[in-house]
C-alpha cells in the first residue's frame, strides 16, 4: 500500500504527480485527473493579502508584489475565460483553462487561489531551444508562425466589443508550449501561447468596476506583441548559422516573406502608435481606441505555403524532431505519481503547496486511488488544520 496527495476541486480529485517549476508568484504541479485519467498542470498562486482586503483595481501595476500577483492571476483566469467562450475555439492553440477557485480557512486567516490547465507534453519553447542541437527545419517555424498568428488574431478581436484590442504583452519563447499530440503523424508539434497574467487593453476602455481584468495607464499602451514575436523568429533562424542572412532576404523563401510581411505590419502600427500618443499628449483625450493591423493575409499566406501544406515532407523526414517527439510522447514519468510508505512521512510533507487530502493508492492498478485517508475525528488531513501545524494552505515553502 502507499500514500499519495489528492487535490479537490470542483472538476473532480487530482492525484499529484510532481513539481514542473517555481515561478515568482504560482507553483505549477503535475497532477492526473483522476475522473478522466488526463494530465493536467495545477497552478498554485503562493502570495496572499489578509482575507477581506480589498484589491485595487484598474491598475498595471503596484508596488505590493503580493498583490500584482493576485491581480495577475485573476486577469488571466478572466481572460482565458473570455477567449475560451468567444467563437472560434477550435482555432486558439492556447493551454484551456478547466477550473479555478480560492479555498479559504477562515480559522488561519489563510487561502490558497488555484487553477487547472491542459498539460503541454514538449516543455516551453526558450528550453527547447537550449537543449535542441540541430537546424530546425521550416514547416516547424511556418507551424509556429500560422498557429500563434492565428491566436493572436483572435485574442485582438474576440474581447473588442467590450475592451477594445486586447494584447498578451509578455510574449516571449518562455511562454510559448510544445505539444506533442499522441496522434499526431507529424514530428511537428503544437503551439500553445501561455501566461495571460499581463495581457491588457491596447487603449483605456469604459468597464464596470466588477472587471477582473487589468486596464492601461491613460497615455502609455501595452507593448504589442509582434515585434517581441520577430525576436523569437529570430531564435528559430539563428539554427540556420551559415545561410541565416541570405535566408532571411532571400526573396523566395516563404519564411523570409512572411518576417517582412510582419516587420511591415509593425512599422506601420508604430507610425499610428506615434500619433495616438502625440494626440494624447495635446488633448488630453484618452478615450480614442487605438487599431490594430489586421494579421490575417500574413496568416493566409503562410498557411498556403507548400512547407505548410505538407510538414512531414522531405524537410521533416528521418530528421532529429522526429525521435524528439517520440521522447516527449512517451515520457515514463507522466505515469508514476509521488508516493509514499509511510503515512507519519506524507502527514508531515512540507514544500507542497495545498490544501491538499491523502489517499490509499494501489501502485499495482496503475496507482488508483482506494480511499481518502480519515484521521479520528477530522475527515481528512486537509491543510492546514490541527494535526499539521507545520504547513500553511498559501506558502510554497512550509514556514511563515
């Protein structure tokens, strides 16, 4: 028999599996759903405020970093919320957002602000590119360029009507996820852009005092996302060293097209963005709405490009990408959870963020969970209560 950590939430119980990462602000775990059997990323917020504060809102940002993060966290749940919601789903390669909630322990004076996420199985794009050795080749960077173009449009048009062209403002290879589909026929992975925490209006907007979501400094827009989106073509070209600058103004490769197409649309929108802010400064009119170029014919025409249309074509074929996806779809530690012998050992774990349960698993039926463990009167070791003194609901280290 061994012991093992159960979330709760209103989707069902998740059995933890391990840590992914620590971020400044959020904890992100691995966890299997344990209705459905899906891996899934839980995001765990370790910053808090006393219960019953009120947040500022309609702001960027603060001086307080514990309550930027908690701004942060509702802004994206909200927005994620919204974009999952507009049409056009099927079409958004971004991590779907399952459920979110705040548990609280009104006892402690403690909470703990979680949400559920789609896991995306080949690590962000930044680690990939530090540990892949070889050129890559162009379907994957067309790949690249039509899905999250293709997000991007749609995150600019999906909120208009109620905030106006809305932009990630964060972009950058970090926050960009492969995934490796275990379908898929094609070494070329998935593109899920990620970490909505800043995205904001591109101007001011009229919204009711309930928003969560995060609103400009009058005057001074949002860094819009395709020029941070060139610096990441930039890394993708960089494998190619020798023909890098021939590759780029060559007038027939589509990938080269497409950079100018975009550095097009971006000098264009800088000229706008220059007499906006020339306009703010003389009237002093916030209210005008900035546009945004439209994104659509580079989307088109990089959606048309024979590399494109065929990815698993002679450029892709037998090359290193191929056993890179087979590693990442087959990874051997999605499937084991962290266990334990003894239950005086998981009682006390500390380091984990919670509030989490312990459950009897079977490591012999794939670790499925038998029983929520009950000790004497309490239903379960729920974090924190009485019997586990030394663990907070909201820290991600265990101690005050």
């Amino acid at each position: 028999m061994s012991y093992g950590h159960i979330f709760k939430d209103t989707t069902g119980q998740y059995l933890f599996i391990r840590e992914l990462g620590t971020g400044v602000s959020c904890r992100a775990q691995l966890v299997r759903h344990l209705p459905t059997g899906e891996y899934r990323v839980r995001k765990v917020l370790h910053r808090r405020v006393p219960i019953g504060e009120d947040l500022p809102r309609n702001i960027r940002y603060t001086v307080d970093a514990d309550i930027q993060a908690i701004i942060q966290f509702n802004n994206e749940t909200a927005i994620v919320d919204l974009l999952q919601k507009s049409g056009e789903r099927d079409q958004l390669k971004i991590a779907a957002l399952y459920s979110h909630s705040t548990h609280v322990d009104e006892k402690k004076k403690k909470y703990s602000r979680v949400s559920y996420w789609s896991l995306s199985n080949g690590g962000d794009l930044d680690s990939f590119l530090v540990d892949y050795q070889h050129h890559i080749p162009r379907p994957f960077i067309l790949q690249f360029l039509s899905q999250i173009l293709t997000t991007l449009q749609h995150m600019y048009n999906a909120c208009h009507d109620r905030l106006g062209p809305m932009v990630h403002n964060d972009f950058h290879a970090g926050n960009i996820l492969l995934h490796y589909p275990s379908d898929a026929r094609s070494p070329i992975p998935e593109f899920h852009l990620i970490d909505f925490g800043l995205a904001t209006p591109l101007s001011p907007a009229s919204i009711a005092d309930e928003n969560d979501f995060l609103l400009p400094e009058p005057g001074n827009p949002p860094v819009w996302d395709i020029p941070r989106l060139l610096r990441v073509v930039d890394k993708l070209l960089v494998t190619w060293p020798e023909e890098y600058r021939v590759f780029l103004h060559s007038g027939g490769d589509p990938i080269g097209t497409a950079y100018r197409l975009l550095l097009d649309l971006d000098r264009r929108f800088q000229y706008i963005l220059q007499e906006h802010r020339r306009y703010v400064y003389e009237t002093k009119d916030f209210s005008q709405r900035l546009t945004l170029p439209d994104l659509r014919p580079v989307i088109e025409y990089v959606n048309n490009c024979r590399a494109t249309l065929d990815p698993d074509g002679v450029e892709t074929r037998d090359h290193p990408l191929c056993s890179q996806a087979y590693m990442r779809i087959s990874d051997a530690k999605l499937a084991v959870p962290q266990t334990y012998s003894e239950l005086e050992t998981i009682a006390h774990t500390r380091d984990l963020p919670g509030p989490w349960h312990i459950g009897y698993l079977d490591p012999e039926r794939n670790y499925q969970v038998l029983d929520l463990l009950a000790v004497g009167n309490k239903d379960t070791f729920h974090r924190p209560n009485e019997d586990n003194e030394n663990s907070d609901t909201d820290s991600a280290w265990g101690d005050e």
